[in-house]
C-alpha cells in the first residue's frame, strides 16, 4: 500500500471556515448606553383657588388654642411706656388741688385765664408750660428787665403792677369740662374782684375767655372781636377791658412768641395813656405786619430753637416738675397757659 505524506503546509490551507476571529481590542472604557428619556406629562390645569380656613383661635397671654407659643414679629406694636407726669398723683388727685390768685390793690394789669390746668395746680405756679409764650413776650415787649418764668410770678405785683387770676377756681383737664353754671358764677365772681381790687386794666388771655365772660356777662358772645381795647363796660366799674391773643403755644392765629409781642407793647401804651404818663422810649415799634402763613412755616422751622429749654422750670418744687426735662405744655382749650 502507497502512503500518502500530506504535508503541513497544505493542512494549515484548510483551516475550517466556520471559525471566526475574534475582534480586536479597543483601548479606553467602554461606552454604556443611554437611558431612553422618560416621556413628558402634560401640564395640569390649576383649578380654582381654596378659600383659606378660619385662623386658629388664640389662648390666653398670646398662645395658640393647641398650647403652643405665639410666634412674635414685627407686626407686635411696641408698647408705649406711660409718663409719670405727676410723680405717682393721679389726674383725680391733681384735680383736688387749685391755683391761688395772686392779686393786690393799684395794680396795672390783672391778666384773666378760664381755670387752672393740670400742671398749673399741680406746681401751684402760673404760666408753667415751658411752651407758653407769656414769660418770653413780658420780656421782649419791655415788661420786665429780665428774663423770667414761673417761678417769679409772685414778684409781679409789687415790682411790676402785675397780678393773676382765673374766672373759675376748679382746676380741670380743659375748659370744655366746666359747667356752664360754672363760667356764670365765675364770671360773677370776677366782676366782683375786679370792683374789689381796681386794676388799670383787666387783660383777657385769648378770645375764647373774653367770649364766654361776655355771654355770661351781657348776655351774649361780641358779633366781631378785635385784639386790643374793648368797648364793653363792666356797669359801676371803670376798669378797662383788653383782648390779647393767648400765650399759648397752641395759639393756631399767632403761633410764635414775637407775634404776639406786638400786643403787649399796645397793652403798655394804653397803661401810660391811662395813666397819663409819656409814653416810654424803650421799647417802640415802628411798623407791625403779620403773614400767618410766614409765621406758620417759621413756627414748624424753629420750633426747638424758639421753645428753648429754660433749667428754670425743672428747678419748680426741687425738679419735680417732670422727668426729662420741663413738663408737659398748656393743656388744649386753656388760654390761661396752666
């Protein structure tokens, strides 16, 4: 038998072709696949809009019906702390008290108020209010020589002829509190002072005291009031009757001190006239205008520097008149500037 010698280079020809190569290897990481997107949900349609609940009922010293602690913000209001203005006396207590007339015979001038204020009974001074423009217009029309405040209101009569009183002894928050028996008994009552004492002058400390003495006196209010002499007669009296504006610094027609100082020197001139005296050189005045609109826009403008503190008001019953200063101003309505 022949042999066959097959030889390897034609066995390594006859690879099987079922046999596939393996892929060559790529370098870096593989590639994962992407997860597919999830599809995107319409939109709803917002619907109509609750109607809120009824709040939650508070419990007792700011908590919640449930117990919890009510939350505190902005919306809280601060709580205003009260003004001992009569170092512990109650409004009742400070009422108690009144204001003594200070009052002699030959006297120049009696300045006239309604009735004590608050702080006027309370110090037992006139004119406290350290926003009264009485003090300051004495001065700067030539009144006095000096400066003064309310302190010195019992050296008037005898070194200046100048004396005070009220048409109503009770003291009250403000006039509108009187009575209307009380205004025509005080009105009655000053008629009789006035004969008593015999002043030059009787001076009215604002419009609203010279219209209630009138319609307690006459029987009714002037149809027309000018600032100035007045032409009403007191019957068996020959006292003169004068209309100043009120000293107040509430005085809405004459809102600053140098308004009302025009005033004051007339006051003066109708006393030498009176008296027959040459009128002093003083002090003259020679042209007076008025714009209450100025004085208004001026008032607002320098009000600090026109109501300067004076230390003398703190020094009234050892500084009890008020903490941080001079106490409180005029009380409204009162023209007597208590």
């Amino acid at each position: 038998m022949a042999h066959m010698v097959v030889s390897h280079e034609h066995m390594a020809l006859q690879e099987p072709a079922n046999i596939a190569k393996a892929p060559a290897k790529k370098r870096g990481r593989t590639a994962q696949p992407k997860e597919p997107k999830p599809p995107k949900m319409p939109k709803a349609k917002p619907g109509p809009k609750a109607k809120p609940g009824p709040k939650p009922k508070k419990g007792k010293e700011g908590q919640e019906a449930d117990g919890t602690q009510e939350k505190i913000d902005k919306t809280f209001k601060k709580v205003k702390k009260k003004r001992d203005r009569f170092k512990g006396m109650t409004e009742d207590e400070v009422m108690s008290r009144t204001l003594t007339d200070i009052l002699d015979y030959n006297l120049d001038y009696v300045i006239i108020g309604i009735n004590p204020g608050l702080v006027a009974a309370y110090v037992g001074r006139w004119f406290p209010g350290h926003g009264n423009h009485f003090w300051k217009c004495l001065f700067l029309s030539g009144f006095t020589d000096e400066q003064l405040n309310h302190m010195s209101d019992t050296s008037l009569p005898e070194k200046y002829k100048i004396g005070f009183t009220n048409m109503v002894a009770r003291t009250t928050p403000g006039s509108k509190d009187l009575s209307t028996k009380e205004l025509r008994e005080g009105a009655l009552i000053l008629v009789e002072k006035l004969k008593k004492y015999k002043p030059l002058i009787a001076v009215f400390n604002g419009k609203c005291i010279y219209e209630m003495f009138c319609r307690e006196m006459f029987g009714k209010k002037p149809k027309k009031l000018d600032f100035g002499l007045q032409p009403h007669k007191i019957p068996d009296c020959e006292v003169a009757l004068y209309l100043m504006p009120s000293s107040s610094a509430r005085c809405a027609q004459f809102p600053r001190a140098q308004d009302k100082v025009h005033f004051y020197i007339k006051l003066r001139e109708l006393r030498d006239q009176l008296r027959g005296v040459a009128r002093s050189e003083e002090i003259q005045e020679l042209e007076y205008s008025f714009d209450l609109g100025l004085a208004k826009e001026d008032a607002k403008r320098m009000a600090i520097k026109e109501e300067a503190y004076d230390p003398g008001y703190e020094a009234a019953f050892g500084g009890a008149y008020g903490e941080g200063g001079p106490g409180p101003g005029p009380e409204e309505g009162q023209s007597n500037g208590h």
